[in-house]
C-alpha cells in the first residue's frame, strides 16, 4: 500500500492563520434589509433568532488579500464553481465545504442563502464528479444555521501532521464593499479537528456535513 505525506508549509501554519474583518458603521448591512442592489433577504424574515442579530458585514475588494483568503488550498477548481454559482443565483451569503485526500475525498457542500431567505443547498458525494440540487434549506432553518456558522469568521486553521487524513476547507462568502456580489470574508482549513483540540472546527465540520446528510436521505 502507497502512502503519502501531507506536508503543510510553515507559512500555512503561522503565517496566515487569522484574519477578523470589523463591522465598520459605514458599510454594515442587514442581511435582512431590502433594496440593497439585490443583496437582501425578504424584508418579512425575522431579524433575530434566539437573540442572534442576522447581520453580514461587506468585506473589502483589496488588490492583494491576505494569501489564505486569496488562495483556495483544497479543491481550488470546485471553490471556483462555488464562487460562480453564487453569482449565478445572487445569492446574499453563502458557506462552503471542500475535501480531498485519504482512500477518498468526503465530498463537497455549497450553501447559497438566496433574496427569498431560504437557502439552495449543492452537493458532491464523496468519490463524485458533479453536484447534484439538495432540498433547500428553509428561511427558518437558515436562520438556526446561521447562528451554528457564527464561529467560523476569526477561526484559525488547525492542521494535523497525518498521513492520509482528508484536509477540509470551508469558505464563508459575504457581499463585497463595492459591489452587488459576494467575495471571501473567511477561508479556514482543518485537517483532523478533534473534540479536545479544535472543538469549534469540529462543530462547523459536522454543522455543514449534516446539511448534506439530512438533505441526502430525503
């Protein structure tokens, strides 16, 4: 049996690990308000679940972004798609999760909240070749999920030095500052996140994988 090393360059590790984006007063938008260039949820949707305000910051269109958020380091051609689907349904925010490696990736899953407040759900199975249309998420479902994502934006990667383990990435897309589409507000990657090591990682993990799942047996 073949076995490979999966080696993390140290600028991965250290160098490009953290990147927190303020809400600046002068560009914040309700994911909730209407008439925002299309950027915008039913204004009929509740602005707060369980307490949670249903905000979206506008991330700015720099010219050289920080290399973890410029750089797709897993499944690079499938956050491409990701990217461009997004614009394809206009969505208003949207949530990747991308794998590879091991016997076989663990496949991929593209959430994109769309103007009616609900939220298209995208998938490849592990091992497959294209995405197939999951039953969409509801507004009232995409509010609790949502609130399950709040921890992504100002994680860190957490790599694992592993032989064979799947490396996962997950990407959350927010609207730019300047203009009517989204770009990248946070890119992590986890490889083998772990309950006592990187229990937050190991949340989103399992929050977007049963997305998929529950959507799949239905």
């Amino acid at each position: 049996m073949n076995q490979s090393f999966f080696l993390v360059p140290l600028s991965t590790i250290f160098g490009f690990s953290t990147f927190r984006f303020a809400i600046a007063a002068s560009f914040a938008v309700l994911v909730v308000a209407c008439g925002n260039s299309g950027c915008s949820i039913n204004k009929k949707m509740p602005q707060t679940h369980d307490g949670v305000a249903l905000k979206s910051v506008r991330v700015s269109k720099s010219s050289n972004p920080p290399a973890s958020l410029a750089v797709a380091r897993v499944k690079p051609v499938w956050q491409k798609n990701f990217m461009e689907r997004a614009k394809e349904l206009k969505a208003v925010e949207a949530w990747g999760l991308f794998s590879e490696g091991g016997w076989v990736d663990d496949g991929q899953t593209m959430v994109f909240v769309v103007p009616e407040g609900l939220a298209e759900v995208e998938a490849v199975f592990p091992g497959g070749r294209a995405a197939s249309k999951l039953k969409p998420i509801s507004a009232a479902d995409v509010l609790l999920f949502r609130k399950n994502m709040a921890s992504l934006d100002g994680l860190e990667d957490h790599i694992e030095a592993v032989f064979d383990a799947v490396q996962y990435e997950l990407v959350h897309l927010v609207p730019l500052e300047s203009e009517a589409q989204l770009g990248v507000k946070t890119r992590i990657m986890m490889v083998l996140p772990t309950e006592h090591k990187a229990p937050k990682h190991l949340a989103l993990l399992k929050a977007i994988k049963a997305i998929r799942q529950e959507r799949a047996n239905q």
